[in-house]
C-alpha cells in the first residue's frame, strides 16, 4: 500500500503481525505498574475498544503483556511500516489543507530524529506524548485525511473523539491533555489514569504537535544564557568570553544547551548519563567533545578558559560528579544551571548519583520506593554542592524544570532566609520575565510546509528584513532584544539547526509576529515559497500560568491562577487559530502548571491575513495586559505603548499604591492587636 492508502486505511480491518521490540531505538523507561486488578482489566477494556471483538481473543493477552512489562498499553504492533518524518504538504492525502498541515506536524513530533522515545509516541520530557497508542495515531491521520473545512476533530487527551460539524473561521482542531479534576492532579493520579488509558501528559508543544526538535529550546537557551552572562558581567561588552556555563541534560528539549553555549560564546560542560541522547547530540554536531572521564574532562576545562575559547564538552556521567569536581579542582564555574526533567524525578526524569543507568531503570521499576529514597539522597547532594560553587560567586538559576520545587520537597537547603523563597532565581525572575515578556518577546516559530531548504533560507531573509525595519524605530527600551534576534536569524543556517521538519524560531513581539507573518503570507500568494505554519512554544508570553517559571515574576498573588492559559486559548480559536491545545502540565510537572497552544496555517488567502492580524495581536498582548495587572513596570511600558499603536485596544492599567503607607497601617495595628491579645 501507499502511503497515502496506509493514512486513509486508519486502523487495519486485519491485523498486521506483531513488531519485536527494537533495542537500537531509544525506549521510554518502564513505568511503575500502579493499577489495582480491577483497572488493569479496565485499562484493558479501554485498549480493546480500538479494536473489532473478533481480534480481542488475539489482543488481549499481547497488551496485557505490554501493560505489565512497559507498565503503558502502546499498541506496538500497529507502528506504521512507513517512515515517520515530516513530508512536503501536498504528499498527505487532505480534503483540507489546514488539516494537511496539522499531519505533517505530527509526522514531525514523531520522528526518530527529533522524538526522544518515538516507538511510545513521546517527543521529549520523557513522558512528553504525542498519543496514548498507536491506534490513536492511526485513527487521528485517517480524520484528518478525510475532514473538510466544515469539521472540527476534538482530541481528548491523544484520543480523536470524532469529527463534529463545523464553519471554516473555526479551529480545524481542539486538543486537551490532562485536563483534570484539580483533585485528581498529583503525579500518582497521572501514573494511574494515564495507565488506565484515559489521560495523557502532552508536555507543551508534544501533545499540540508543535515541536520543531531542540531548535526551539535552542533559542531560548541562547538568550537566557547570554543574558544571564549579561547579568553576572554587565561591564563587559563580550561578557561570554572564557567564561563556564554548567548543567545537565542532553535529552529532548535539554539537548539544546551546548549549541545554546555555543552561540552565546562561551565554554559549556552538559552532563548525561544515557549514552543514546549523548551521542546523538554528538553526532547532530550539537556539541563538540565527548568526555568519559572526570579528570580528562577538569584538564579540557580549564585548558579551554585559559585560551577563552568556545568550546562545547558533553560528559557522559552524572552531573553531581561533575559539580563535586569542579569544587575539588579549583575550576570557576560563572553559570550554572539544570534541566532534567525534575517534573518526573522517579519514573526517568532525573539519574540520582550512585546508580549506573542501567540499574537506575531497573530499581524505578522493580523497587520504585527504595529509588525514591536514592533520587532524594542525590538531589540533596547535588545542591549542597552547588551552595558551595555560589558561595565562591557562581550564579545559578532554576531553567524551569522544578529544580528548585522538587529540591524543596526533599528537604535539600535550597530555602532562602526568610523560609518562603527560593535561596536561587527562576530564570524567568531574573532574566526572561523583565528583559522578554513583560516586553512581549517570545518563541515565535514557523514551518516551510513545501519541506524545501530553499523556503526556509527565504523565510530567513523576510524575518531578518522585518526586523531589521523594525529596529530603526523601536524605542531604546527593546533594542537589545531585537539586535539579539537579528544576530540569530543572521546565523541560523550556518548554526546547522534544523532537525526534522524545516523550521525556525526567534523570539519577537507582537508587532514583529504580525509583520513578519505577513511577509510570509504575502510571500505565499505570490507563489514565492509554500504554505507556512505558525506557532510557538507555550512558553512565552501569555500561553502558561506556572508559578515556578513563565509567571514566576508575577508578584500580585495570582501567579497560583491560572485564567490568562484558559483566555488565551479560547481567544485565539475564535480569532482564527487552525488548531489550539490547552494542557495539564508542561515542563515543570502535571498539577503545576496550565499552559495553552496554537497553530495558523498562512496560506496566501485573505482569511489567513485576517487570522493573524487579530490572533497574533491578542495571543501576545493578552499575557502583557496580565503582566501589567501585576503592575511589572516593563509589562505597563508595553501595553501602553501598544494601546497607542491599536487605539481599539483598551487595557485597565493599575493605579500604584504607597508600600510605606500600607505597611505602617498593617504594623500599626499588627501592634494593637499583639496588645489586646
């Protein structure tokens, strides 16, 4: 069969043979078996119903098998025999263009080279999904295939529940993921009703079919790291210079660091224990050296600072032992950082020091408790040793990947004096919220549908152009921002970034999205380069409420709520939005966080023009009117000066009231009542 028959054929009248599990990809650590008996024949039931009665004398026994080795239900046996990759627009059988461009999106999360464990539908995050199973694979690309613009396909946690009749100004899709009762979000809830097989973890751009592989992370990283350098050294104007960068992690969005680094240009070491992603990252040419040993690696260190080079090294060992080293050698550590994914700290998401990998995914698995106890033990180590590089003068920051949540839980000394902050920053606190967002900067992206490098170099050429016009009026409050951006559009095809579909990330605000956007729409009509799809990460502006990291700089006690995600994702679909997601995590872990996503196909049409015109003027600028709200004084700049560039925009902007005169009113009477008590 064709590819395009396999697509419409959906899931197989007949069953195709079994597929043997292959060990030269990289597999999803087994999950702890949670279920009582009773849901695991519910989890069971739930797998079957995929499926005609006359197969389930066949099924049963194999997905029993799966749920108690993989402690999941993928459906192995139904992986496509084609090649999963992102394939130019028009080779998808559509009714609907749009719909083609969503396919070719999760084609895309799906590919080996940019999924972290493809064969269990999860791009990164280690529990990042895209789908629960394959059946949920097979039967969503059959409704795409088949769907007009009439229809709107509603995905409940990777499940297509159907097509419903529709108008073409509406999403084509609505995704949700995770979407839980707020009692029933603790990570326990999650191993037991994602196993069960009803809810899933979509991470933030995996369950919205908007990741774009490390680049995306990439960008971010280049500009926290530099910023971060920017802070630690604002005298220096090449503030990078023979300066180290420390952290761990080269997994699925982790693997950005080193490039990250090496853009920004400084000296960077990254720690993974799992050889597979480390040497991937190698080969991608994503970092420079391979370090297997600790002296070596402290002797390649410190030769590289003294000639102030641009070295990028990956050490395959554990981070603990990296940070313990430093300390012992005298090497000077000027950032650090991490970004494992300590929102799943006991099912992969974090190696504690100790354990080879190897019995590390053993003991999570066979003795999940005495783990628990191991993973505790190291994350306090770990931070013990980072008190003792910050107390020579490194800088640390929390990267968004609940570090310092989860170092708190343990009982780790991360605790400021006051016993309520943090003793570090989020990033976002210190570098992202006040020099980005309140600005209104954030990971604008898009994808050449057509798959040509050729469109991509000209998308390149537009944004650069765009900005470079923009740069020439901007107010000297975001000069910066946008000089960093057109650096980075300047080099991103020699930086050999792209993995996977044909794609590009920068950050920009809302004037810069929209014309930027409508360069490439304009490019598109004109027959220049082929249809283009928009998007971003979740983190960004407006589109998550996580109070340990994209709203952490939100001071005015809402940083708990989570309305601006809701808004903005239901602003965005009637605005014109081809598909929107609103999830259950992201990042910093399920039960933290509500983040809500977009795509907008640009198609060369008048519709198209309109649709991001409105969206992405909203999708912005309802995240800076919330972060003005908060009374952030860059956010108030902004959103001023925006309701002078759209006067049919109108934004309740916050009186400020005297702190002094407040806090001698509540001591006054703090006082009196201490008295009569």
């Amino acid at each position: 069969m064709s590819f395009a028959e396999q697509i419409l054929r959906g899931i197989p009248e007949e069953l195709p043979a079994p597929k043997p599990y292959d060990p030269t990809v990289n597999h999803a650590p087994k999950r702890r078996n949670i279920l009582t008996v009773k849901e695991e024949e519910l989890a069971l039931k739930n797998a079957l119903r995929y499926f005609h009665p006359r197969h389930h004398g066949e099924l049963l026994p194999e997905f029993y098998d799966e749920l108690r080795r993989y402690g999941r239900i993928y459906m192995y046996r139904f992986r496509p025999d084609y090649e999963m990759y992102a394939r130019p627009i028009e080779e998808y059988p559509h009714k609907s263009l749009k719909a083609a461009a969503i396919m070719l999106m999760i084609q895309n999360n799906l590919d080996p080279r940019v999924a972290q464990h493809p064969h269990e539908l999860i791009t990164y995050g280690g529990n990042g999904a895209v789908f629960q199973n394959w059946a949920q694979y097979l039967l969503t690309m059959k409704y795409l295939a088949t769907m007009t613009d009439q229809q709107t396909l509603h995905m409940y946690s990777g499940h297509p529940m159907g097509l419903f009749p529709s108008s073409e100004e509406a999403p084509r899709v609505v995704v949700t993921n995770g979407m839980m009762i707020p009692n029933y979000s603790t990570p326990d809830d999650y191993d037991r009703y994602n196993a069960i097989g009803v809810t899933q973890y979509g991470q933030m751009t995996a369950g919205s079919y908007m990741y774009i592989g490390s680049q995306g992370i990439v960008h971010g990283t280049y500009i926290t790291v530099l910023n971060a350098l920017r802070k630690v050294y604002p005298d220096d104007e090449n503030p990078a210079a023979g300066r180290l960068f420390v952290t761990a992690g080269l997994g699925g969005m982790s693997g950005a660091q080193p490039k990250a680094a090496k853009i920004a240009g400084c000296v960077s070491v990254t720690a993974e224990v799992n050889p597979k992603p480390l040497y991937t990252r190698y080969e991608q040419g994503w970092v420079d050296v391979v370090v297997t040993d600790i002296s070596t690696l402290c002797k390649r260190v410190k030769e590289e600072l003294a000639k102030k080079s641009n070295t990028s090294f990956a050490y395959l060992g554990n981070v603990v032992e990296v940070w313990d080293a430093f300390l012992n050698e005298g090497i000077y550590v000027d950032i650090g950082s991490d970004q494992t994914s300590l929102h799943n700290p006991y099912a992969g998401g974090y190696y504690p020091y100790g354990l080879t990998f190897e019995e590390a995914n053993q003991m999570m698995a066979d003795d999940p408790e005495r783990f628990r106890s191991i993973v505790n033990d190291s994350l306090r180590q770990h931070v013990d040793l980072i008190n003792q590089h910050t107390a020579r003068g490194t800088y640390f920051f929390d990267y968004g990947n609940a570090f310092l949540l989860m170092a708190s839980r343990v009982n780790a000394d991360i605790m400021a004096e006051n016993g309520e902050d943090f003793r570090y920053p989020s990033y976002v606190q210190d570098i992202m919220g006040p020099m980005c967002f309140d600005f209104g900067f954030g990971p604008f992206r898009w994808v050449c549908t057509s798959g040509r490098d050729e469109d991509l170099k000209i998308t390149d050429s537009i944004a650069r152009d765009v900005l470079e016009r923009i740069y020439q009026h901007a107010p000297v409050q975001i000069r910066m921002q946008l000089r960093d951006n057109i650096y980075w559009i300047e080099n991103a095809w020699k930086n050999r970034l792209v993995v996977g579909s044909k794609a590009r990330i920068l950050y920009a605000d809302s004037e810069g999205r929209i014309e930027i956007a409508r360069a490439f729409n304009r490019a598109v009509k004109e027959g220049k380069i082929g249809p283009v799809v928009l998007g971003r990460d979740h983190h960004d502006v407006s589109g998550t409420d996580s109070p340990y990291r994209e709203t952490s700089n939100i001071y005015d006690g809402s940083a708990f709520t989570a309305d601006m995600a809701i808004h903005n994702v239901i602003g965005d679909s009637f605005r014109g939005a081809t598909w929107v997601s609103i999830h259950n995590g992201g990042g910093v872990g399920w039960g933290e966080v509500i983040n809500g996503g977009f795509g907008l196909l640009l198609d060369g049409s008048a519709q198209a023009e309109r649709a991001l015109q409105n969206m992405l003027f909203f999708d912005v600028n309802n995240g800076i009117a919330r972060r003005s709200w908060a009374r952030n004084p860059n956010a108030m700049f902004s959103i001023q000066r925006e309701m002078k560039r759209r006067p049919e925009l109108t934004i309740t902007i916050p009186h400020m009231a005297d702190d002094a005169m407040i806090r001698s009113i509540v001591q006054a009477n703090t006082g009196q009542a201490q008295l009569s008590i």
